[in-house]
C-alpha cells in the first residue's frame, strides 16, 4: 500500500512538472514579435459644475454617455486588428470635483488576485456597472482594454491615515483583458494640484502584467515625472510598454504633451501608449504611440472638438541600444565660452541663464551652477525676425512641486525683444541645418525630443547619438534631464520642436521634496 502511495505522488509530481513546462512552451508558441496598439483621444462630457453632489443614478448616466462613446472607439480598434487600446484619465466622469461631489461616481474595485470577471459575475464585489460594461467591451471584442475610473475603499479610526469621511478615494487605472478578466488595478501616486478630491497610495505601487505580446506597466499622468513608479517599472521591473492614461495640459516650451511623452519613450528604450483627454480649452490635447525609436502614430489638434483613434504596429519586445553618456560627450567638446551676453530669462517660472544666437554657425556654451550645455549648430540663413538663444536653469523648480532641476535649452524666443525668451511659441520660420545638443548631466537617462512647427513631431528625422542631429527646420529643440531624487534616478531629455528651432531643453531634478 505505503508502495503504491509513494508512486501515485510521483507520478503526480512528474504530471505538474509536464504541465509547467507545457504551459511555458504554449506561451512561447503563441507569442508575438509585434503586436496593434490603440489609443483614443476622448473629448470627455462633464457636468457644467462638477462642484454639486449629484445622486449615484445621474453619475451613471452620464458616465454610460462617456461609455457609450468610449465603446465605438473601442469597437473600431477591435475591428482593426488592436490587441490592446488606452483611454484617457478622467475619461468617464470628467475632472475638478471635490471629495463629496466625486463619491457617486467611485466603484470598489477589488485586487486583480481575485480572478474576477464581471461581466459575468457583475455583482461579486457589489454594485460595479462601469467596471462590468469595460469587461463586456474587452471580452466580447477579443481586446485589452485600459481604462481610468475612481476606487473607493473604506477605512475607520484603527487606521490613523483614515480620511475624515471614513474612506479612501483613488485615481485609478484598470486594465480587462481579452476575455474580460480585471488583470490589473493601479492607483495614482502622484497626484496634481487640484486633485485633492483623492488620496495617494501610503505607498508607491507598481503594477505590472504579462500577456503574449510583452510585459506592461501602467501610471497616471503627473507620475512621469517621478522616479515612483515611472522609472522604477523599467529599472528594476523590465517592461516591454507603459500604458499612460493622462489629462495633460500642454506647456511650451517644455511640457507640450507629444514631445514629452515621445521623448521619454525613446529615452526610457521602451513602448509608450499615451491617451489624453481632448479638452482645447484647457490646452488639453496630444496622444500618442511611441516607439523607442520613433513616434508611430500621435494626434495634436487644438481646433476641434472630437476625439480621434490612434492605430499603429509595434515591437512586442523592443530593442534596448546602448545608453549614450552624455556628461562624457560635452566635456570633450571644444566651444566657446561664455561672457558678458549672457542675460536672465524666464521659462516656466524658472530663471534661465540665456545667450543670444548671433551667427549663421556657432559653438556656445552657457553655465549655471553645476550645469553647463553646449551647442554645436549651423542655419541656412540668420532671419532679422526670429532670435534664437542657448539657456541653462539648474536649481529648485517651485510651480506645480518642489524639486531640482536641471535644464539645456535652445529656444526661439516670441518676438525679436529678449524679455520675451522663454514664453510659448508654437511656430518658426528658420531651418537648422544641423544642431547637436549636449550637457553635463551625470545621468543615464535621456529623452531626446523632437516638436516641429505647429507642434508636431518629426519621426524618423533625427537621431539620439553621441551626438543629437537634425536638417530639419526645428521650432524648438529640447534637452531635458531628470535627476529623480537623491536616489540617481535621473533622466535627460532633448527636444526639438518644429520646423524652426524654438528650444533645447535638458532638465535634471530630484523629486524628493514635498508640495
């Protein structure tokens, strides 16, 4: 007897043992080298004052109009071929509520871990409608499906972080995926300005998922400029694609949505789904699907107000080149220093170090504090109505956050008078033969950004080398580096926006400090 017990649980073992490995030779059949991305643009209905409490059954009305919406997209990507589609934060009810005013439109929206599907089991973990109608559009279109909507979790006095009205309320992405299965749930971390009808995680979450056609990591909008979770999900957790939900106000001449996201995309070596809201008033527009080496497919349009799909193929599991040293490349470079040109200037509420362009072909070199960025460029022809300077910002940056930056920048400034350097400009006129870019920032991370005149990007026509080249005409070119905290989580960005050179930017900031 004690025999045949003893070979029963060894046969079982080498069972287990043959199941795992065909599992894994199953996953490794059906995987695919690329795959179809989709992200929607949504032009989000609200309420004309989001500040009223409403009841729980006109929340939901409004929300099925924005779903209802939110499903033709979907539909359309499912029908192209889209194995997965991103839609933007703030997609289902809208934005700027208060704690009281946002409580009819939350859902509790339970740990991935329960293996819950609720389209066909809706009512498991309480009233979901919103969360039971995005697993019914993922399941019966065969599509991941990545959505932002509003967690609610109650809490009492045994917590000491318990808010006031005995609840937490996050921000908060999902992700259902073909079957209609809720596979991922993450919540905001760091939260913007106004977003104080929400609470941050007590700590940071990194929210990762395998499918057959790689690894993905999701954040929220402000979190990209955070060491928390953004840089994180790819340093130390490898993902092959960030899903972005975001309503992103666009900021000239640094922080204008494509040129940013794209940037990071191609700094970061991986795929990038960014979905904005589509709000024109508010300067909201850009989305995009970016690649490592070059933007596949984006959207800028402040002139209308529909929404719009974004299709576009991309490697499943992206090539990583290798890191370009930047700090190493410009303190080998021979240019001219600075003197008595220089002036002060301001980009984005941060004083910049400035010195004009005044030649068809120059090498410059301007310094701030630890900071010095150099620039090696050629024009066709110095026009008498654009001015073009070279600017360095290293210090504290105070506007929407407190944290360190460091800044590179050739930028075109408004008008030909020089107290206008650094105020936004959407259009040049003078082409670049060529420019390089490049600072001492003792950093890995780079976002070479590209943005040409009337913000748009120029894909495929530079390059991130030793040295960051273009023929383009470029209306701002861009560096940034940022170093993420004390921690050395740092990132460059360089940038060019259109076809007049308007800016270079590079910033580097630990984000370490409190609002």
């Amino acid at each position: 007897m004690l025999r045949k017990s003893v070979d029963f649980r060894m046969i079982t073992h080498q069972l287990q043992t043959f199941m795992v490995i065909l599992d894994l030779c199953v996953l490794k059949v059906s995987s695919l080298d690329t795959f179809i991305a989709a992200v929607y643009e949504h032009a989000v209905i609200q309420l004309s004052d989001t500040l009223i409490p409403v009841s729980h059954e006109k929340a939901l009305t409004l929300m099925n109009q924005n779903l209802d919406i939110l499903e033709g997209a979907i539909t359309s990507a499912a029908q192209q071929g889209a194995h997965i589609i991103v839609t933007p934060e703030d997609a289902v009810y809208g934005m700027n509520f208060s704690r009281e005013t946002i409580y009819p439109y939350l859902e509790d929206i339970p740990d991935p871990q329960v293996n819950w599907i609720p389209c066909n089991d809706p009512n498991r973990f309480g009233r979901t409608p919103v969360q039971e109608k995005l697993s019914c559009l993922a399941k019966n279109n065969s599509i991941y499906i990545v959505a932002n909507i509003g967690d609610k979790k109650s809490c009492n006095t045994s917590d000491p972080q318990c808010p006031l009205d005995g609840r937490y309320q996050y921000n908060t992405d999902v992700v259902f995926d073909s079957q209609g299965k809720l596979v991922a749930r993450y919540h905001k971390q760091n939260l913007f300005m106004n977003e104080n009808y929400f609470n941050a995680p007590k700590e940071p979450e990194f929210v990762t998922f395998n499918t057959t056609f790689g690894k993905f990591g999701i954040f929220t909008c402000f979190d990209i400029l955070f060491h928390n979770p953004a840089i994180s999900l790819v340093k130390d957790f490898h993902v092959d694609t960030i899903l972005f939900p975001t309503a992103w106000m666009n900021v000239l001449p640094h922080l204008s949505a494509i040129e940013f996201h794209s940037a990071w995309a191609m700094g970061m070596k991986v795929n990038f789904l960014a979905s904005n809201i589509h709000r024109p008033s508010k300067k909201m527009t850009g989305s995009g699907i970016y690649a490592p080496d070059s933007p596949r497919a984006f959207h800028y349009d402040m002139k209308t107000r529909e929404g719009k799909l974004l299709l576009s193929q991309l490697d499943s599991y992206p090539n990583h080149p290798v890191v370009v040293n930047w700090t190493s490349y410009a303190s080998d470079k021979n240019s001219v220093t600075t003197g008595n040109g220089t002036f002060k200037g301001h980009v984005f509420y941060d004083e910049f170090t400035f010195l004009e362009l005044t030649a068809v072909t120059g090498n410059y070199t301007v310094c701030e504090n630890d900071l010095c960025c150099l620039l090696n460029y050629t024009i066709s022809e110095k026009r008498s109505d654009e001015v073009y300077v070279l600017g360095a910002f290293d210090g504290l940056h105070t506007m929407e956050g407190r944290y360190y930056l460091q800044v590179c920048t050739l930028l075109k400034c408004k008008t030909t008078n020089l107290h206008t350097c650094g105020e936004s400009v959407e259009t040049a006129s003078t082409r670049f033969e060529m420019f390089s870019l490049s600072g001492t920032f003792k950093t890995k991370y780079v976002f070479p950004e590209v943005l040409l005149s009337d913000v748009q990007l120029a894909p495929g026509e530079f390059q991130e080398m030793i040295i960051l080249e273009s023929s383009a005409e470029c209306q701002q070119v861009s560096g940034f580096i940022y170093r993420v905290n004390q921690l050395s989580s740092q990132f460059i960005i360089l940038k060019d926006y259109s076809r007049a050179s308007h800016s270079i930017n590079a910033f580097a900031y630990p984000l370490d400090l409190q609002t």
